[in-house]
C-alpha cells in the first residue's frame, strides 16, 4: 500500500530497484562526488558495492565510501582480506551494471586498450554486464585527439558514455571534461536498465502552447516551452508505452519512438486529443492551452488606422474548449492526469482543479518562482490524488518526468488498471 509517510525518492518503482551496481571510482578532484552518486542510486533501490583505483583514493578516503555503501572498499586485485569477503570474479559477476564514475582519461586508455593489471580493469574484463563510463577531467585531456579515439573505441565496444558536461573547471579552465551531475548519472543509470512500468500501453500526451490567431499574421500565445510535455514523452516511452504527442508549435524534435501530432490552436489541440483519446490508457494534459481565443480572426492583416476613432482597438474573447475537462468527463476515460501552473495557493488550486475537472492525478507547480517552471529546466512539483498527495524535490524537468511516470504506473495499479 502506498505510504504517504514514505520518502518519494525510496520509491520501490525506479528501474534501479535491488539492481546491483558496481560503482569505479579513478583518481581526479570530481571523485568526492561518487559519495553524493552512492546516496543517490540507492535511494532508486540500487544496492552498491564499490571499487577504488589507488589514485582515487588519494582523493576520497575509502573509509568514506564504505560507510556510505554500507560494504567494505574493494580497491587491490590481491588482497586476502577482501578476496576472501568477495572474490574479483564473483564481484564482476554479482554486478548487474559496471559504472565508472568519475572515469579518468588514464583509465578510459586502460579500459579501451583491455588492460587488466589492477582490480577495476580486470572487472571490467571479467564482466559480461553492461559498463558506463562517466568521464572527468581537464577539457584539454578531454579534446585531446588520443582520449577521444579512446572513448570511440569503447563506444564502439557497446561501453555507454555518460557526458561529459561542459562549463567551468577544478583548474580554473572553461569547456567540456566537467563530470555529469549526479542527477544526470542517475537518470542515465536507469535508462539501462529499462522500467517496463507502462509496457503496451497507449499514452496521449499534449505539450507545448497553442496560438490563437487574431489575423493572418499575429497570435495570442504563451511561454510555454514545451520542454516538460517532452520529457514525460521520452520517460513515458522509456517505460515502454506507445506515445501520441500532441503537441502546439515547439522548436523541440519529435522524440524517437513517439508518433507527433503537430497542431497550432487549442481547438486543433482538442480535435486531435478526442480522435487519438478513445482507446488510450493514460492521457496526461501539459499543454498550456489558451484559455481565451478571438471571437473572429481578420481575414487581412490589421493595419494601423484600422482602430476605430476613439483609437482603442479592441478585440473580443471567447473561452476555449477545456481540454483535459473533456476528456475527464469522457465515459470509459484513460487515467487522466492535469498539470496545474499556479502562483499562489498552489495545492489547494490544484486540488480543485482535480475535482473539477474529474482527473485521477494533478500535478501541480509554482511558477511564480522564475528558477522552476516555464522555460527553465528544472522543476519541482506536489502531485495530489483524490486521498493523498506527495512533494518532490527540485529536479531536471527530465528527472522529474521519470518520477511522474512512475507514479501514475503506480496510480493506474492502484486504481486496478494495470
Ligand atoms: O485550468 P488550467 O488551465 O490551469 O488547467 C491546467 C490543466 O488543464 C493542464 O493540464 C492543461 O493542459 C489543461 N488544460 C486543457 N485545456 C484548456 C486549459 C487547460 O487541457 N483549455
């Protein structure tokens, strides 16, 4: 039963539940952040054991680490005493997935090259579970032509590659070599291993604005990105659903693997919703449709002068159709989810919103607050049912898309639906 109590991110539902990580840690100033990495992948239920190179742990103590994984450090090929608590080939076996996190440009060359003259390397030789590297280090190394055929080679060898990333440096330089957040690496991590939390299942899913059209060449429209509407596509599909995007006008691609409905106006939004609707298991409504469209789109483009006398120009509003109203007051309607963008009040708006317009799931958010929300890439959001209700931390808007998706697959399992 869901316990409201629980922590969100202990959810047993994460693709990471009791899969066995190996987690590599080379020498470089980023190692310290494998002890933020270790925290994070357990919360997803990962159980982790972890391996220093010597160089490591001229960084971060191995005592560090083997508190936080809750197991001793392996870091020498022979040592009696850890050989004896798990041997290296029992270790590279018990490993669901080697993750190498930060990788050094010395062990990307070891590891390309198949050397096995130290305990890491020689896991990843005996290992037949999947490796990922997350490289760091200094953007000269990183660009240096030698390391980058190395990392194409392990590409090529099926190693995933995670980041790096670009921006500022330990060494004061600016470029890319930067290790990946943590949060990255865990959503990476996942993606490994995949969910098939929403197997077979038909997902609708609208995004992005509408633009409502005054005359041939202006519109009332909004911010909206559609960046979150995307995400939730790719987490939805990563889960294994089949995914109808309908989305208003974006810059972003089509994720792979979706089928793209592209519509302009909310009337268009609510045409396309109502043919694709019918035999879906999930609509989740993020678009931030136009509540309010012209009575009458000029045929020719206003011109100036055209205002009346009195010089004000006005032009007259109607209501939209609500769209994800309609599909909640649907008879045999998907399990319905709503977003709801508030500034102010923003759990008790949302809760109406869930009752009003007949959802299962709300999720709400503050976009008052300028670093979350429109346009930005973070988020961080309470979803509310008609029982209960649970806040999650700032996240990446792709972060928080995997969570939301885990938790309608644990709404629609609730609801007998599954
Ligand atoms: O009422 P409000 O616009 O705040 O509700 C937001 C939720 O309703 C979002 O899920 C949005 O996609 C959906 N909506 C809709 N059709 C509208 C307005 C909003 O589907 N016309």
């Amino acid at each position: 039963m869901w316990d409201p109590s629980h922590s969100f991110c202990k959810t047993s539902m994460s693709s990471l539940t009791n899969k066995r990580i190996l987690l590599g840690v080379t020498g470089g100033i980023a190692a310290y952040k494998s002890a933020e990495l270790i925290r994070r992948l357990q919360d997803r239920g990962a159980d982790v054991r972890v391996v220093m190179t010597r160089a490591a742990t001229e960084f971060i103590t191995p005592l560090t680490l083997q508190a936080l994984s809750g197991h001793p450090v392996h870091q020498d090929l022979l040592n009696a005493e850890t050989e004896s608590v798990m041997g290296h080939i029992e270790l590279a076996r018990w490993a669901d997935l080697i993750l190498i996190a930060p990788a050094s440009a010395n062990f990307i060359a070891r590891l390309a090259q198949g050397h096995g003259d130290d305990l890491l390397t020689t896991l990843c030789l005996a290992s037949e579970s999947p490796i990922a590297v997350a490289p760091a280090m200094n953007q000269a190394m990183w660009a240096n032509e030698a390391t980058q055929e190395n990392v194409a080679a392990l590409a090529s060898k099926h190693v995933r590659i995670f980041g790096p990333d670009e921006g500022l440096q330990a060494c004061g330089e600016v470029g890319a070599g930067r290790l990946l957040d943590v949060d990255g690496i865990v959503l990476l991590t996942e993606k490994v291993f995949p969910s098939h939390l929403l197997d077979g299942k038909k997902v609708v899913i609208t995004a992005g604005p509408t633009r409502e059209a005054i005359d041939p060449v202006r519109y009332i429209s909004n911010n909206s990105s559609g960046k979150q509407g995307y995400a939730l596509a790719e987490a939805a599909i990563e889960a294994g659903a089949q995914v109808v995007l309908i989305s208003g006008p974006t810059g972003l691609p089509a994720p792979d693997r979706s089928r793209r409905v592209d519509v302009v106006s909310a009337d268009e939004m609510f045409d396309a919703v109502m043919k694709e609707v019918g035999d879906a298991d999930i609509f989740i409504g993020v678009a931030a449709v136009a509540d309010y469209k012209p009575v009458h789109r000029e045929e020719q483009k206003i011109k100036k002068g055209d205002a009346p006398s009195n010089q004000v120009l006005r032009i007259d509003l109607i209501e939209n159709p609500d769209i994800i109203s309609g599909v909640g007051h649907l008879a045999g309607r998907p399990y319905t989810v709503g977003f709801a963008a508030e500034t102010q009040n923003v759990v008790e708006y949302a809760r109406k919103k869930l009752t009003k317009k007949n959802l299962d799931m709300v999720v709400a958010n503050d976009v008052s607050d300028t670093s979350i929300g429109f346009n930005s890439d973070d988020n961080r959001i309470t979803v509310l049912w008609a029982d209960r209700e649970v806040e999650l931390p700032k996240l990446s808007k792709r972060n928080v898309a995997t969570r939301i998706i885990e938790l309608i697959a644990q709404g629609l399992r609730e609801a007998g639906r599954s």
